[in-house]
C-alpha cells in the first residue's frame, strides 16, 4: 500500500511538469472524480469537449495503477506505460498508439493550463479502469479492479447492427425451437433479458489492451458476465464473426484481429468454447451473433488475412459506403456464410444463432447488375425484388440447416425496426422514418415471420416514446400484430446506448429504457429485450442504468 501511495506521489509530479499551453476547451461543469472511493483534487478540472467527450489529466487514470506518464516537448507526446503496455498520445493527433498500433480518438490530446488532457474513456479502457459518470452529479467515479473495457459508442450505433448472417430455408409456419432454449445449467425464463456484447473495434470485448493475452481476456469476459448478471440480464448475444473472421479457431476465415491485433493470428486458445463455458456456468443462454455480408469496416484489403473472403474471392465482394460487402446476389457467395454459421452450430453448445441487419447496404449504391443478370433463374425483373428474393433463399436456407442439426438452436434476426412506413404500404407502421427494412435493406421480415424461417424476430426499435417519426410504443404494437399467431417470438431491441449521448431531452434519463419496458408489459407476445450495448449498461452506466435496470427485473 505505501508503494502504491508513493508511486501515486511521482505521478502527481510528472503531471506538474511544464507541458506549455494549446487546444480550446469547453466550459468546466464543475466535475468532481474519485478512484476506488477516494477523492482526486486535480489541479486542472475535468471538462467535456463540445463533441461530448470527458477529458481529464493523464495522470488521473493512470497514476491509480502504477503507470508512468512521460511528456516529450518536441514532438508533444504524452507516454503512459504500465507493465508491457504503452500508450503514446501526441497533441492533435486522432489517433493513439497502443503497443504500436494505431487506434482512433474521439477527441485529441489536449494541453491545458500545462497538463496533458486525455479523453477518459480511451485511457480508462486501456489500462483496465472502470468508470461510471453520473451525469445529474456531475460526478466520475473510477475502479481499479475492473478489467473491462472498449472505445466510446459510436454515434450512430449499429447494434446488433447491420451485418449478421440471417439464417434460412423454408420452413414450417410454427418455428420448432422454443423462445428460451433449454441447455444444461442454464437458467430458464420467459423473459428474454439479454445484452448484446460487441467485438467489432473492440468495443464490449477484449480490450485493445488486452490483445494477445489469454488470461487478460478471459478475465474481462468474467467480468462483464459477472456486472451484467448482477444487473439482472439473463443472455448474451456475442458477436462471433464481426468482420468475415472469427473468434473461434475456423477452416474458413480468419482470426479475427479484435482479439490480437493482427487477423489471422492465433490467439492460443479458443475464445468462444470459454464464452460458451463462462456463460452457461453462470446459468446464462450465449447466441452466437454473426454479420453475414459484411467482409469488412473499411475498403482497405492491406490488413487482411490470405483467407480473408475479399482476398480469397475478390469476385464476391463489393465495395460500398466505404466498406467491403459479400454479395448476397451469388449462390456461392450466400452458402459460404451459411457454412461458417454451421461450423459454430456444429462445434459449439450455443443456445442460438443471432443474425442482425447487415444484408444490403441502405442509401448507397451497390454494384451488383451483373450478379443481376448472371444468377436469377426465376427471371424476376426489378432488381429490388431480386435482392429481397436473394435474402430469403439465404434466410431460409439458414434456418433449415441449424434446424437440421440441432433443433434446440434458436435461430433469430435483428432488423431494422421499421419494416415499411404506412405511407410507402397501407400495412406498414404509422411511421416516417427515412428507411425501412423491407425497401432499404430488402429484407422482408414479413416473409421470414409468416413462413416461420426464424424462431424469432428483435426488431431495433432505436427510439424514444416521444420521436414523432418513428415512436417506440407505434412501432412496437405493429410488431405485436405482425407475430401474433404465427409461433414467431418477438423481443425488443432497445437503444441503451443512447441513455446520455443522445442529446435529446428524452434520453437524459435512464427512465426512457425502463418507461419502454413497461410499455412492453402490455403484450403477452413480447417475450423480452435485447439492448444495445453491454459496456453502454454496465460501464458506462449512465443515470445509474444498470441500477434502475436491476431493480426493474428483480422486482
């Protein structure tokens, strides 16, 4: 303990060192921080950025764990180190170097009054700090012994977002597979109550921090399970193949590089057996959650693995929205995502397959009119309903084979939570929102729904009970009336990451999230939530959510 103080004291010191004087700041709201209970006097006050990002000095989240900061003047970069980890922060750079790869900024370093001012979040998840901010207090709290971890949401989340494989085949009209798989030693309940955890950017889980370290990651993954039960949650849904790669050892694709650093390379040991493990041994359902056609976050194939799908069938891929897609329109293309899916239904003890909206992409062109000419046998001449005929041979196709091999598997999807909007189908919701699935995305949850293709659907109803375009009580009860009958479950995707970054007065409350859950009281067809996204609940915790959540589902 007296070694911990002192090396506490030497922190303080580096921080007083002259570091000169740059960067505008937003106006000081008074914030007041504390590590594990104690109160920190920072010479320098935390302050949130105009693009809503809390900065506060370095040595705050650094010095609480024995890390030492260093300042080099001339190229104006800040260096904290702890163990085998190294951070390097250069003022006006939007990105840092951890270990010496480079990884994206919110916010760029900032010097203030002669200290080096850091976004909190980047820091904390670096060097395994947990922070929760109340924001009617104004006040951070910071724990030393999490080990947990992830960028800052994405402004515009895409949870589960667009880019999970959508399972298929036609099928029954009455799904076989219950809503709550029954699996040994897992809890059942009919109430869904589940979390999805994003591997993507490394987001939920691992840590960049933790690249390459088995033990450190599977302690995160322990952790997040742990804080995530505590709070009343019942199910994870994991991403599983966040950009065409795994997080399981695969004969198809690649490793992905969320979990070292590097596609390709193994991490030298199977993440997803733990996760399924970890998971189950705390009584908890874990759906195996894929992006179908999306191959990659950006249009760069530099970093690729050689048996990366744009490497290995670069005549598959389109490049659109600054991204790589597989093209749902080719036969091959489609039956290659359904096999990696059934290497995981095969291999694994999951509860089910979670597939989200990533099919088309929404709002930007997409060059397939010779896959249009080259494979449409029924000779359907609009494209649109090509398109939405390619998902639902890939959907159904899906279905029936997890079906085939484990009838116990629930096999869901999480779409957009529009389907159409009444104006452009009598049918639709009365709603005005800017896209829909159905036209957008084509993806026709109708069909899946009617020809019980899926076990479920968890539409993501991303708004609040008060967004005059598309609100969540009129969106949920026309999916209320688009299950009723048909055997299909219906949960609710909820927007938990936009409790307190969102700046809608709506959503400067965690009472917006329970509010709709009370809404979904009402129907007997809503069989549970998913919410979007894990570290948004426990980590973040804004307004305190994972407390309102907890005394909601234990009540």
């Amino acid at each position: 303990m007296n070694y911990r103080k002192w090396m506490l004291g030497v922190m303080v010191l580096l921080l007083c060192l002259p570091l000169g004087m740059t960067g505008v700041r937003a106006a000081a709201l008074q914030i007041t921080i504390e590590l594990d209970g104690e109160t920190l006097s920072p010479d320098v006050p935390p302050y949130i950025t105009s693009s809503n990002v809390t900065m506060v000095p370095a040595g705050v989240v650094s010095k609480g764990l024995g890390a030492a900061v260093e300042w080099d003047q001339n190229t104006r970069t800040a260096t904290i180190s702890k163990g085998e980890n190294v951070l390097k922060l250069t003022s006006g750079l939007k990105t840092a170097l951890v270990n010496d790869n480079a990884v994206g900024l919110d916010t760029s370093v900032q010097i203030v009054q002669g200290r080096v001012m850091v976004p909190l979040r980047f820091v904390s998840e670096q060097l395994g700090l947990q922070v929760v901010w109340n924001q009617a207090a104004k006040h951070i709290a910071l724990y030393s012994n999490a080990e947990i971890g992830g960028p800052s949401t994405p402004s515009v989340p895409t949870v589960p977002t667009p880019s999970v494989p959508t399972p298929a085949v036609p099928k029954p009209t009455v799904p076989p597979t219950p809503t709550v798989p029954s699996i040994p030693g897992a809890k059942t309940s009919k109430e869904m109550k589940g979390a999805w955890i994003s591997t993507v950017f490394n987001l939920d889980w691992p840590s960049t921090s933790s690249a390459g370290n088995e033990t450190k990651q599977k302690k995160e993954f322990d952790t997040l399970l742990d804080k995530l039960q505590s709070a009343g949650f019942n199910a994870v849904f994991v991403q599983v193949r966040p950009s065409g790669d795994s997080l399981y050892p695969s004969v198809l694709v690649p490793w992905s590089k969320v979990l070292t650093g590097t596609q390709g390379k193994n991490p030298g040991y199977d993440p997803l057996e733990y996760m399924v493990s970890a998971t189950h041994n705390r009584g908890m359902q874990f759906h195996a959650w894929f992006n179908p056609f999306r191959a990659t976050t950006d249009a760069s194939t530099s970093g690729l693995a050689s048996n990366h799908v744009a490497k290995a069938h670069p005549e598959w891929v389109v490049s659109a929205e600054n991204k790589l897609y597989i093209n749902p329109g080719i036969p091959e293309a489609r039956q290659h995502i359904i096999d990696t899916v059934m290497e995981v239904v095969k291999g694994y003890d999951i509860d089910g397959v979670h597939l989200d909206d990533y099919f088309y992409p929404s709002g930007v062109s997409f060059a397939d009119d010779e896959a249009f000419k080259a494979y449409n046998p029924k000779a359907i001449s609009s494209k649109g309903d090509w398109r939405r005929d390619n998902i639902n041979d890939f959907i159904s196709r899906l279905g029936q084979a997890i079906h085939g091999v484990k009838s116990n598997v629930s096999f869901g999807v999480s779409p957009f939570g529009v389907w159409r909007n009444k104006k452009a189908d009598s049918t639709g919701s009365d709603t005005t929102a800017g896209v829909s699935a159905y036209d957008d995305m084509y993806a026709d949850t109708r069909t899946w729904i009617r020809s019980g293709w899926i076990d479920y659907i968890a539409p993501q109803i991303y708004w609040s009970l008060s967004f005059s375009a598309a609100r969540y009580d009129k969106l949920v009860d026309w999916w209320v009336n688009e299950v009723k009958g048909t055997g299909v479950k219906l949960y609710i995707g909820q927007a938990t990451y936009k409790v307190g970054t969102d700046k809608s007065a709506e959503w400067q409350s965690g009472e917006q999230i329970i509010n709709q859950l009370k809404y979904n009281e009402k129907y007997d067809e809503v069989a549970g939530s998913i919410m979007f996204r894990a570290n948004d609940i426990v980590t973040r915790d804004p307004f305190g959510l994972a407390s309102l959540l907890t005394f909601y589902f234990k009540s």
